[in-house]
C-alpha cells in the first residue's frame, strides 16, 4: 500500500542530493578540513577484488540471512565486473539491462501510485522523515571522518563521509 510513496520518496532523495548535502557538509566543516589531501593508499589486488565479494556473501548469508539475495546481487554484478570472465554480460548489466529495468520498476511503481493515497500525512511524514534521516545520515558521515582524524595520522577529508549515504551514487561525487 505504501510501496509508490516510499519509492517515489526515495528517488526525490537521490535527486535532492545536490540541494540536501552540500549545505549540511558546510556547516559542519571549516574550509581547512575541505581542503585537506588524502594520501593514496596501495592499489588493490585483482586477488582481493574477487575475494571481497565472495566472502562478503558468505559472511551476510551467515550472520544476515534474510539480507543475503539483495547483498548477493550486489556481490553478483561486481564479482562479473572485476573478474573479467564474462566482459559482454558485465557490459550489457551495466549498461542496457539497468535501464531497462529501472524503466520497468518506475511503470510498477507508476502503476501503484494513486493520487488520492499519495497526498495523505502519511505519506508526507514518510517524505519528512526520509529527508531527515538523509541529513542525519551525511552529518554521521562527516562527523565520524572529523572523529577519525583526532586519532589519525594520516587525514580524512571530512566531506569523503557524505558519500557514504547508502545507495546514492550522486553521493560519490
């Protein structure tokens, strides 16, 4: 019943991320921790590349099993990008078959939503708190990069922390 108001709700947030998280990172860091040059760590091993993604899976199906099939899918796709193996099939994920499910999700989500169930204060709170929860996630996010560096001797720069907001790409850059 809900379902078209959170995912229309989660999509705003993926849009807002420009409007949201800048004012917020501004707030809690001075211009000389947004300016501070991170040292580049070792390159990662194509070994641990594949590694990773395995034994993530492994551990969520243990500890998390009911997290397992929406974790395994992402150790899926990038298990296919980094072991190189099946280049086309990584291509075409990455590529033609996200669209064309992300067209297919945004016409069933399309299809559940009604407007006279969407503009209730159910639906609003739910938009309120998941702008809330979004401002709260970045400021997390950059107040443990700031803690980290009390204890650091190598800097963070603190603005690295917003990127960490789960499942938003536009986060990242």
């Amino acid at each position: 019943e809900l379902l078209g108001a959170i995912a229309v709700a989660a999509y705003s947030y993926m849009a807002l991320v420009p409007l949201i998280q800048p004012p917020i990172m501004k707030a809690l860091t001075t211009e000389t921790e947004r300016k501070i040059r991170m040292v580049q760590l070792r390159t990662v091993s194509k070994r641990e590349k594949i590694l990773f993604p395995v034994v993530l899976l492994l551990l969520v199906a243990l500890l998390l099993p009911d997290a397992a099939p929406l974790l395994g899918m992402f150790c899926f796709g990038n298990l296919m990008r980094e072991s190189g193996v099946v280049e086309r099939l990584s291509d075409t994920v990455q590529n033609g078959l996200i669209n064309i499910v992300t067209i297919f999700l945004g016409l069933s989500v399309g299809a559940k939503l009604v407007a006279d169930k969407f503009l209730q204060p159910q639906t609003l709170g739910i938009l309120l708190l998941g702008v809330i929860a979004f401002g709260i996630g970045t400021a997390a996010g950059v107040l443990m990069a700031k803690l980290l560096n009390l204890c650091s001797k190598n800097k963070i720069n603190p603005l690295i922390g917003s990127a960490g907001v789960s499942a938003v790409p536009m986060a990242a850059r």
